[in-house]
C-alpha cells in the first residue's frame, strides 16, 4: 500500500482519476490534483487533496508547474469515450500523445521517483478482433501494430515513449491496458459514454416513461469484456507497486455480447424484454475484444472480483438516482 507519497494525477477530474485520488486519500497520501476541466466538471472532488489545478497538460510549462517536488505520477488524462467519440475525434485523441510526451520531459527534469501511463485495450491489433467471442488478447499480440485508428495509435505510440525514457533516463514506468472499465461516477449520456452506462441510461429512461423499445448500436452481436471500477484501481495499484515495467492488462475475462449485457441491466431493473432498434450505421468498433490475464495473474497474483451482474447492478443504480435528482436534464458531468 502507497502511503505518506506525494502524489500527482493528471486527469483527476476523470471517471478512472477520481476513483484513485479517493483511493490514494484513504491510503495517507498527499494528493496534486490536475485536469483541464473548470473544477466543478469534475466528475469526484474531495476537500482534502493539497492541490488542486485546473489545466491544459498539453502545454509543457503547466507539466513542469505541477510536477515540482512529487514522488509519483499517475497519467490518467486523454481526451476519450466511448466508440461514438473516439471514430469521430481521431485528430482530437491523438493530441493527447503531446501529455504524456511533456509529462515524461517534466518528471526526468524534477526527477520523479516512478510514473504511470494508462493506455487501453484499444492499442491491440485489430486484425485479431474480427469475431465475436474471441480468445482474450495476450500482451503480445499489440504487435505487429495495427491498433484501433487515432486513439489506439495514441495509446500504442506513448507506451513506447515511456519505454524509451525509462530505457535512456531510468524513470520507473507502469503502463496498464485498461479493458473497458465501468462503474459510478462516469458520464452516462452526452456523447461520451461508454456501452454499460448508455444501455443502463436508455433502459432507465424506457422504464421511466413506459416505452417498449430500445435504440442500440450496431447488432447487438459485438463482444467485450468490461472491468469495474473498484477492481480496476485495485489491479491499478497493484501493478504500480510491482517491479514490472511493460504494459499489462488490467481487466476481467467475462466476455459478453452487447444484447446478453442488456438482458442483464433489463433484469437488475424489472422491466420486460425491450424491443431492440438497431442501428446499423452507428459506430461499432471491433467485433470482438476480450482480456487474457494470465500475465497480470502471474505477476501481481490478482484478478477481478466483481461479476458484470453486480457491477452493472451497482452502476444501474447510481445512475437511476442520479437521474432521478436531475429530472429531463441530465449532465454529462457528475459530482459527488
């Protein structure tokens, strides 16, 4: 357990960076926190961080601002979403390469003791996910590269940033590949939402103003496996406190398709089967994408605990509440 560090998360006011500030708090440590975002857009904010900053880590002077006098540094900032954004923004994803590049600069310069990067699933060979149920992806099988466009090649591209600055300048890297994570405190509808927080919206609203019938991208045939939130950090953590240096999964194994995952949030809320509408022209993203976690089992001896089931039970209610507070006029930023 990390404790008594002086911590820096950029990206802080992100679904994944909120959730390891709170973390990081209740471990006894002291917490900078940074993202781009005003301050009251983060998704979690906490009255006992030491430092709070709201800026543009594309610029490498705010990098070098917030980087004095840190032990540790968690990059969890991009500009991302779910499939419908990052297909339609791929110029806007990979700038996020210019962070972690002067991130990287500033911590050799303030000599940092160890960094993070999280990097996705997304950075996988798409060849390899054609079909539907596939073997989970191995660490390996990134290369040869022919990641998802834009925002896998962003992924892919400062994972070997970090390669070369621990290999020519010995900064301690932990680079995790995050496997669709899930869970309260996300964006569950503006554009940006991920496919369990926007089935789980669109059954609420269907529930709420009896309508038999839901909208749904592509066939509902596409296959995942999605990680929640609370396993995340903890594998996140995990990883960082290991002497392992290249990228690892973090991840669960419990594949589904699209449809079996609606049948789940259709049974956690009691409604009768919905008719699916689907929309064939929306974006898909690969058929199919799956975690293997033999590695991640290997060296951290850990692997998820929480079932889709209960966390989409967990994730449903959240939002449930959630909309219910804010009525037709639901926010694409939470705050807790």
């Amino acid at each position: 357990m990390i404790k008594n560090k002086k911590i820096l998360v950029i990206g802080a006011g992100g679904f994944i960076g909120g959730h390891l500030v709170n973390r990081l708090l209740k471990n006894g440590n002291f917490i900078t926190a940074a993202d781009i975002k005003p301050k009251e857009y983060w998704f979690q904010d906490f009255d006992n961080v030491n430092n709070h900053y709201s800026l543009d880590m594309k610029e490498i002077e705010n990098c070098r601002k917030v980087t004095k006098n840190i032990d540790y540094v968690f990059n969890m900032a991009c500009n991302m979403g779910g499939m419908g954004f990052i297909e339609n923004n791929k110029a806007e994803c990979m700038q996020s390469v210019l962070i972690n590049t002067n991130l990287l600069i500033s911590c050799r310069e303030n000599k940092i003791e160890k960094y993070f990067f999280s990097s996705s699933a997304c950075a996988y060979n798409t060849r390899k996910q054609k079909n539907v149920f596939i073997e989970g992806l191995k660490e390996e099988d990134a290369y040869p590269a022919d990641p998802e466009d834009g925002y896998g090649w962003e992924k892919l591209f400062s994972e070997r940033m970090c390669r070369h600055f621990m290999e020519d300048y010995n900064i301690p890297v932990r680079i995790a590949r995050y496997h669709n994570i899930y869970g309260p405190y996300g964006t569950f509808d503006g554009g940006r939402e991920k496919a369990p927080a926007a089935l789980c919206r669109k059954v609420i609203k269907a529930k709420k103003n009896n309508e038999n019938k839901i909208e749904v991208w592509g066939d509902g045939k596409q296959t995942r496996t999605f990680l929640y939130i609370d396993d995340c950090i903890e594998g996140t953590l995990r990883l960082f406190e290991s002497n392992y240096s290249e990228p690892v999964n973090i991840g669960s194994d419990e594949q589904v398709s699209i449809n079996q995952m609606i049948e789940i949030i259709e049974n956690i809320s009691g409604t009768k089967k919905l008719e699916r509408v689907y929309q064939l022209d929306k974006p898909k993203g690969v058929r199919g994408r799956s975690s293997n976690n033999d590695l991640v089992k290997k060296i951290l001896n850990w692997s998820f605990k929480i079932q889709l089931k209960d966390g989409l039970k967990k994730t449903y209610n959240w939002i449930d509440t959630e909309i219910n507070k804010q009525g037709s006029n639901i926010s694409r930023f939470t705050k807790s």
